[in-house]
C-alpha cells in the first residue's frame, strides 16, 4: 500500500496535467476595428456576447430616445436655415460689395487718380469715370469690376449713389453708408477724411 502512494500520486498529476493543459481557454475577440473608426460597444454588450446565452447586442431604450431627440433638434434648427439660399447670396452680395468699395480706393492712392464707386440697388461698381464708361479692372476675373446681386431679394436698401475716391484715398463725401437686405441686417461705412471702409 505504501508502495503504491508514490505512483498513484504520479498518475493523479499527470491527470491534472493534462486537465490544465486540454482547458479551453478564453480568448478575447475585437468587438470592432479602431482604425475603421468603428465605436467600440460598451462593456456590457461585450460581456453579453461571451456569454452562450445571450447572443444579442444593442442600444438600451434611453441611448436611441437621446438620439431621436438629437436628430429633431436639428431639423428644426439646421435644416431649414439651409434651405434658405438667399441668405448665403445677401452675405455674398455684402462681403464683395465690400472687398470692391475698398479696392477702389486702393486703385485710386496707388494710380494717384480718381476712382468712383457707382451704386444702384442691386449693383455696385468701380470706374475711373462717373459714367463708368472707363471700368476699373478685376484682378481675380481680369473683367470690369461689377459686384451685382444674384438673387432676389437681395440688395442695397439705400444705395449712396455715385461718390470718388481721389489720389489720397478721400471721399469725395462723407460719411457714405451702404445698408444691405437680408437677415440680419449689414452695412458698412466710408469714413469722410480718411476713407477707411468700416464694417
């Protein structure tokens, strides 16, 4: 009996040795890629899919009203902003009106002439003539520089007429204030000594 202790303890390690070698063993799968920029789904969904007996995963019933409310804020808010087009045209009518007004008395200090600015209530252009019969060029179009509204709706409320710049950049009247339509309402102003275009 005594004899045989030393074996059957040798067979009952080799047993448990192998038990412990032949165990499954757990590995642990990626629930999602991070380089394809998929969010990794939380830490309960994933102990759910370990388990055999729960094979579903999803989004609990306050993760998708969150997301339905998200989604209604912004279609009341977003969407009907973009579907107005006439407010991105106003503000591009403002931004060139006012790159123009202020290239014009650029043109006029560095040639040392007189520049006019002619307004109407949809256009505004540059010329070395009241008449416009001689146009200031457009650098970026090589053509004459004429900034016209391109919708309708969109223009100047009180267009300041017909006024120059001479050689020093000087208004031939001031202060001129060009109002535009849109919403919210623009204007810029033409100091009366310096010439300076305030936004």
């Amino acid at each position: 009996m005594h004899g045989e202790w030393p074996e059957q303890h040798e067979r009952d390690g080799d047993r448990d040795l192998l038990a412990v070698t032949h165990a499954p063993r757990r590995t642990w799968r990626p629930i999602a890629d991070r380089r394809s920029g998929v969010a990794l789904l939380c830490a309960r969904c994933a102990h759910e899919r370990r388990t055999p007996r729960s094979r579903h995963c999803g989004f609990s019933l306050v993760e998708l009203i969150v997301v339905i409310l998200v989604l209604g804020i912004l279609a009341v808010v977003v969407l009907p902003r973009l579907g107005r087009s006439s407010d991105f045209d106003a503000l591009k009518f403002y931004d060139e009106s006012l790159a123009a007004v202020r290239y014009a008395q650029k043109v006029a200090v560095a040639q040392n002439t007189q520049v006019f600015v002619v307004s109407s209530a949809t256009s505004v252009s540059a010329c070395f003539a009241a008449d416009c019969s001689a146009a200031v060029s457009d650098p970026s179009r090589n053509a004459p520089l004429v900034v016209a509204a391109t919708a309708s709706g969109v223009g100047l409320q009180s267009p300041p007429g017909t006024f120059s710049f001479n050689g020093l950049g000087r208004p031939s009247a001031g202060p001129i204030t060009f109002t535009f339509f849109g919403s919210p309402a623009r204007s810029f102003t033409v100091e009366a000594e310096t010439g300076y275009v305030r936004p």
